[in-house]
C-alpha cells in the first residue's frame, strides 16, 4: 500500500453519501457547495467530494488516513484502498512463521463494547486458520464472522489468543481519563499484547494493523514484555499477517455476541427479529439515534452511559431530542472525571 497516495475515487449511494457526510461532521469537517455534488467537506488539507452521480472523490495529504480510518470500515464496510497493486496469489512466508497479531473492532460503533484481540500462531495454525476461512473480517458477512470466529477460538485455546473487552462503563470511564481515542486503542492493545505474551514469552513478533497516524502512539503503550519484541506496525496487516487476520475476525465475532446480548436485555426477541439485527452499527446511521432516544426515554439518560460510547456527537444529539443536556448525565459522561466500578447509577428526572 502506497501511504503517499494522495487521491481516491469510489462509487456510493445517496444513503451513504448521508451516512459519510454525518460521520465527518462529528469529526468536524467543514462543508461547502460544489458543481453537481450532494456537498463538499475540507479538513486539513483534504478535500471529499460527494457527486449526484454516485462518484465520491478524496484529494490531499490526508487520503490515505480518510479511506482507511473512515470511508472504509464505517460506509464502504471493506478493504480496497492498497490493494490494487497486490497480487493475492502470492504470500508472504512469513506469514508462516511464529508470530502474534492483533486488531480491534467496535471503535466506530455507537452502541457496544470495544473489543480488542491479539492472537498467536506458527505454520500449522497459520494452515489450520487460512483453512478455516481467517481473512479480513471487513470481507466476511456477521453469519460468517460469528461461525469463524468460534472456530478460531476453539482452535487456539485459551493459552494462544488474549481479549481485551471493554465494556460501555468502563470504556466511558476510560475515555473520560484519556480524552483521546487512539490513547485509549493504544491502552487496550498494549494491555492485550501483554496478556498474550504472558502465555506465550517465546513469541518473536507482534504484528499490529495500524490505527493511529504515527507509529509513536502505540509504542509508548507497550508494556515491559512488548517492549523487548519486535514491532511491527502498518496498514492492510491482515493481508499479510493470518494472526491478524484472526484477530480482527475473533474482535469482532465477540463484539457481536455483545451486540447480541444487548438486544436481548428487555425481554423476549420476537421470533421474526434477528438480535443483530435490532442494534445498528456504526453511529451516523439514523436508527442508531432513533433506538437511543426510545431508550433513554424509556429507561433515562444514565442508560447511555451503560451501552454507548457517549463521546459520540451521537449522544448530544439524542439528548437534545429527549429535553436533555450533558448535564443531565454523570461526570464520564461530560468527560470530565471517573467513578470507581461498576454500572453507572444516576437519578433521571425525565
């Protein structure tokens, strides 16, 4: 993948053209008009521009960061951008070799937990995982994820895979602490490349699917085993690293299985209702504001601190749809300070 790529062109739908243009606005793009276009946005000298044909456009410095930070896994929902010049057929042989890998998932979702897993593997698991059906988890359908996922998991064992899964409390907590979400990424990857080396000290390498601009942020997280390992941080790392590809499969198969127990919470799952189906993903799709703010008049404002990530823009708005304000929520949920443990309780006066 060529990082120095400084243009992009796909095609989207007017729904995602809607979904992508409410994504930047939380991420405080600035948006313009332009000749036959749904809109233009412009952040650090990056321009997206959205055209009524369908084409989306990306120009600027900032290209490669846009299309894999956020175009990708929160509209497109899979992996392009670096992959046209890879010829698929060939490997890496050192994909082969014994080495860790880890990736994360529920970073841009609204609702749920961030989960994040490292995995080990050597030739015979790398065959094993590659057989059944490892692969960026971007590629794969959630029936697909949830059926692999399992798999992988029964095949590594508990002593060659490590999950750091944090819940919506802890993570608001968490956030409230760090105010940056590639800290808190770096926190949890670390934490899990830890783990993991407590049960396997001989593993070589860890390879990691970037997810911060600079190499430096997950670095400085590394604990004392990771820091005496080898590195190694790029883009695209699950399709040249079947431990990552894992890892990314198994994040997400146990994201949603969280996602699943959520909807489950309030009762009885109609026979004609999926449970994955009734929790949107991302945080720009209008159902997710639309569950929200039925939730949270149902059951009070706290009820976000308990199931979303409530630094979301997202959470203003559904507050402001039900009467309420930021004060109306705990100190995590103003970003300010932390509580000790457990579920968030706080009266609301609805």
């Amino acid at each position: 993948m060529a990082a120095s790529k400084t243009n992009y062109v796909c095609t989207l739908s007017k729904a995602q053209a809607e979904q992508l243009h409410g994504l930047m606005e939380e991420r405080g793009w600035e948006f313009d008009s332009a000749p036959y276009a749904y809109w233009r946005g412009k952040k650090d000298k990056t321009n997206v521009v959205a055209y009524e044909s369908g084409k989306l456009t990306v120009q600027g410095a900032g290209t490669a960061d846009f299309v894999q930070f956020l175009l990708e896994p929160e509209v497109l929902k899979e992996a392009r951008f670096g992959y046209e010049t890879e010829l698929a057929e060939v490997e890496d042989p050192a994909m082969f070799l014994p080495h860790a890998g880890i990736d994360e998932s529920g970073k841009g979702d609204f609702f749920g937990p961030l989960v994040v897993a490292c995995c080990y593997t050597d030739e015979t698991l790398s065959n094993e995982m590659r057989e059944m059906g490892a692969r960026d988890c971007k590629q794969m359908s959630d029936a697909q994820v949830l059926a692999v996922g399992s798999k992988l998991r029964r095949l590594l064992g508990p002593e060659r895979y490590a999950v750091v899964k944090i819940g919506p409390a802890a993570y608001n907590r968490l956030y409230a602490k760090i105010k940056n979400i590639n800290r808190l990424l770096a926190w949890a990857h670390g934490t899990c490349i830890e783990e993991l080396l407590e049960k396997q000290p001989s593993c070589p390498k860890v390879v990691v699917d970037q997810f911060a601009p600079t190499e430096a942020v997950i670095k400085r997280s590394l604990k004392e085993r990771g820091k005496k390992i080898v590195v190694d941080q790029h883009h695209r790392a699950e399709s040249d690293s079947i431990a990552v590809a894992a890892a990314s499969v198994i994040a997400r198969e146990l994201f949603l299985r969280a996602i699943a127990d959520m909807a489950t919470e309030d009762g009885p799952i109609p026979v004609d209702k999926v449970p994955l189906d009734m929790i949107p993903r991302g945080s720009s799709d209008p159902r997710v504001r639309q569950l929200a703010v039925e939730m949270v008049k149902k059951h009070g404002a706290t009820w976000l601190m308990n199931h979303c990530k409530a630094h979301f823009q997202t959470t203003d708005k559904v507050l402001a749809e039900c009467g309420l304000t930021r004060a109306d929520l705990p100190p995590e949920g103003q970003v300010t300070s932390a509580v000790t443990n457990g579920r968030f309780h706080h009266r609301q006066n609805l």
